[in-house]
C-alpha cells in the first residue's frame, strides 16, 4: 500500500459487501481503511474487517438516550483514526445535522435506488409496485437532508418481468459494487468536491442526478 493512501473510515450496519469492494481495491483505489464501525455487533461487516486485519469496532446506538449522544460519541470514535473521508456502507442510521455538517464534503453514502426517487427503506420493492421500468443505485455526498445530498453517480438496472426484490436487489448490488469504488478513486485522486452543495469532478459540476455510469449487459446478470 503507498504511503500516500488516503486514510478512510467505513461505516456498516449488516453484511457489508460494499465494504469488502472497497477492502479488496484499497491499493488500487488509493485509500486505507483505518477501522469499520457499526451500531450493531452482529453485522457481518464487521467480521469482513477483522478478516483484512482492520480495527472492527461497535458502538451500539441502543447504549444510547438520543441520537444526538450517539453522533457526539460516533464522531469521536471515527476522528480517533483520522480519516480524510467517511463511506457509508449500508449504515442504517438517520444522522443527525450536527454530524453531516461535521462531515460536510467528505462524506459519501450508496443508497440503492435513482435519487431522489425512493428515499429511504424498501427501494426495491416500491419501484417494482410503482411498475417502474429501471430501478438502480446513487452514491452521493452526505447531507442534512435523508438520501438528498449531492449526487455523483447513478447506475441503471433494467427490470424485468420476471424480477422479485431479490433478483432486482442482487442486480442493483452488482452495480454498487461498480460504482462505489469508482466514486471513492475520484475522491482520493482529489478530483471530487463538494461545492455550494453541488458535487464537481474536476472542477466541472457533475449533471443534476450524478455521472451516468455506462451499465454493461454482462453485468446486469444476477
Ligand atoms: C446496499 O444495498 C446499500 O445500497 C444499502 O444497504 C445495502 C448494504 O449492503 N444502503 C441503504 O439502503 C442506505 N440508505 P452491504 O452491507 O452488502 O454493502
């Protein structure tokens, strides 16, 4: 790993196959991830860490009276690594304003759908009863606003009449898989920022619903 690597810390609430991605391409992608951190112990991201030697920590949100004690808390177990960037990964938590604007631009989540369509939980299975014809995954820059800051790229997953949640979660995954690490070399490269709460890609702002990522076939088989 260069010394130069971008020093990140990873946020998870279950499985974690994003971060595994991300743990797989650090060298390559420019990153180092200092420590994964979930509110839940039992999230199999946090096993994931452990496997690749990363510190693998909990901080369990029902220790906790209010999210504001839980943030201030969060805040100080992820600044104890100092990272310069903050993933989501399928944390599963609403952030309170005090930590978003403490993050503000360097902070990035996924969320599995076509922002700012279906924000929140469930995406898969509103937009097959919505009948919608694609469905697919956003990364973007964390803000005060639930699933509504910056978006920097989106990729598309056709549905089909055959999916179920199932089939139309594991496509969308193949793509965030994609996605995600491309997002994370952007920003460590120093090519991505965060600017009057537009998201620019060397020094262009990036269309409204994020970089259109090119979805081969061959990827979109479950
Ligand atoms: C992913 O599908 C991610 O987009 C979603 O959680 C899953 C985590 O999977 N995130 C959200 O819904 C955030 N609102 P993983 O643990 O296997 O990476």
């Amino acid at each position: 790993m260069t010394s130069n690597a971008l020093s990140v810390v990873v946020l998870v609430s279950g499985s974690g196959s994003n971060l595994q991605t991300l743990t797989d391409q650090q060298n390559s992608l420019g990153i180092r991830i200092s420590a994964v951190v979930s509110n839940r112990s039992d999230a199999y991201g946090l096993t994931r860490a452990r496997l690749a030697n990363i510190p693998a920590i909990t901080l369990n949100h029902k220790d906790y009276p209010n999210r504001e004690q839980y943030d201030a808390d969060l805040i100080q177990c992820i600044d104890q690594h100092s990272p310069a960037l903050v993933i989501l990964a399928g944390f599963m938590r609403i952030l309170t304003p005090a930590l978003t604007q403490y993050y503000h631009g360097r902070m990035l989540n996924i969320h599995p759908s076509l922002l700012p369509k279906y924000k929140g939980l469930h995406t898969h299975r509103r937009a097959l009863e919505a009948g919608d014809s694609e469905h697919g995954v956003t990364v973007h820059f964390v803000t005060e606003e639930l699933d509504g800051g910056a978006p920097i790229i989106q990729a598309r997953v056709k549905i089909k009449a055959s999916d179920t949640e199932e089939t139309l979660r594991q496509r969308v995954l193949t793509q965030e898989h994609r996605i995600y690490p491309t997002a994370v070399a952007w920003f460590a490269q120093g090519r991505l920022k965060l600017l009057n709460n537009s998201a620019y890609l060397d020094g262009v702002p990036l269309p409204e619903s994020g970089y259109d990522y090119p979805v081969e076939a061959s990827t979109e088989q479950p």
